[in-house]
C-alpha cells in the first residue's frame, strides 16, 4: 500500500436531474459516513446544475462533489460555461478536465485543457486531468507516446504533484465493458508517474493517478491493487449506489 490516499470519483456525466441526483448523492454519501474514519476520498462530479443541491445533500459525511469541465476564465463573455470559481463557491473541490468526451465532443485541444486545469488550481480546486488512447492509437503502437505528449500538454506550469490528480483512461474502455488488462494499466501508469514527474519536476511519488474506463465492482480491486493505481475515475457504474459503494469498498 501506498502513502498516497486513494481517490474514488464518479462521473455523472450528463445523467440525474434534481430529485435523483440527490437520492443517489445521499445514498453513497451515507455509506461513506457509515465507514466511519475512511481511508480514502470519495468524490461525486454531478452535472454542473446539481453541484449545488448535491452539496447540500452530502454536508456532514466527508463525500467531495465536483465539477465535469471549467472554462479557462474566471468570469465574462462566454455564454454555456462554467467557471470553476462558481463552482469553488459552491462548495465543488475538484474538477475533471479534458475528458475524452469533451476533447472530442469539443475539440478541446492540449492546450485548452492545460488553460482550464491552470483556471481550477487558480480558483483552489484540483483538477483532475484526464488522458488516454484511442482503440487506433493502441493498435498502432501508441498508446505510452499519446499519453506523453498529453500529459507534456496538459499539465499546468507551476504546480505540483499534489496538487493536480491525473487520470488514464483509455478511450475505448469507456462505457464499453472492455478493460485493459492489469498488466496494461500498470505499464501506463507507470509511464504516466515518470512523465508527469519529468513535467512537474519532482514529487512524482505523491502525485494521485485513476484508472478509469469501465470500472466495475468485480474488477475494482484488480485495478486498485496495482502499485501506481491510486483511484478510479467511474463513469456508468457511478450512478448506482451499490455499484459505486461497490468498487469504493475496493479501497476500504
Ligand atoms: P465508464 O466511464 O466507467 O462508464 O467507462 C468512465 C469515464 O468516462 O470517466
């Protein structure tokens, strides 16, 4: 085991409205009270309308909420986004950025998601930046050097290790059911703790870095197991109570 404490983060995506949002927030929430002491962190990134309400719903038992995306500006002319500033006074601690769904649903670029983590450190939240392959690109051969180069492009300048979470998740795996296999992860990872470390400049072993990408809770533990496997980064299987409970109890 690590001295790095785990993370555990669900992904809403663009899923739950008011009511059911805040059922499935509480639920988990107050499961993760009922641990008592806990030995890691439990996040929940709701749509951006229910970061309030699912504060609310959390307050008290430990659960972190936040935030899928942030614009890289604090406030102004950008009709549809959101600031990760409004989002901090919510009560939001960590925002996602670069997801593969908004690099490609939004063509959001290295250096877009470079400016959004550099706008959510500014505001005191962490980023939790996301990389990964595409299916082509591990076919190809390509998977260590695409993450490389998005972690090179992506991280913010200035920061440290403890200060951002990154998170490999290979597109394909997403919302597919396919997993890479253990060994493949921990070849990533590692990867990933090199490089990011090179970025930084140091502080490598206390930098937090997720699997994600059809995490399941009879596959959570072989992931959360691997050395540099600090978490997991949960998209569908998040917004059921006892399948994101599930794989949090991995960690426990
Ligand atoms: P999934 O999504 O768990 O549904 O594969 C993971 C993610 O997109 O963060």
């Amino acid at each position: 085991m690590t001295a790095r404490r785990p993370l555990i983060a669900g992904n809403w995506k663009m899923n739950m409205h008011k009511a059911d949002g805040i059922a499935l927030a509480t639920a988990v929430a107050a499961r993760y009270r009922a641990l008592g002491p806990a030995s890691f962190d439990l996040l929940m990134c709701p749509p951006a309308t229910l970061v309030d309400a699912v504060v609310t719903a959390v307050a008290g038992t430990g659960a972190l909420v936040g935030g899928q995306d942030a614009s890289a500006h604090e406030k102004g002319a950008h009709t549809g986004d959101t600031s990760a500033w409004a989002l901090a006074a919510l009560g939001a601690t960590y925002v996602i950025v670069g997801h593969s769904e908004r690099r490609v649903d939004h063509h959001e670029t290295d250096a877009a998601v470079k400016a959004k983590a550099a706008a959510v450190l500014a505001a005191g939240l962490t980023p939790i930046i996301c990389v990964g392959e595409t299916a082509a690109e591990r076919q190809a051969g390509e998977t260590l050097a695409v993450v490389a180069r998005q972690i090179k492009g992506s991280i913010p300048d200035g920061t440290t290790a403890e200060a951002i979470v990154i998170a490999y998740e290979p597109v394909w795996a997403i919302g597919t059911g396919l997993t890479p296999t253990t060994a493949d992860v921990a070849e990533v990872h590692a990867a990933v703790r090199r490089d990011a470390g090179a970025v930084l400049g140091g502080g490598a072993d206390k930098l937090r870095i997720l699997y994600g990408g059809s995490v399941k809770p009879d596959n959570a533990k072989a992931f959360l197991s691997l050395e540099d496997v600090d978490g997991a980064l949960v998209g569908g299987a998040s917004l059921k109570a006892d399948d994101f409970f599930g794989i949090a109890s991995a960690v426990a």
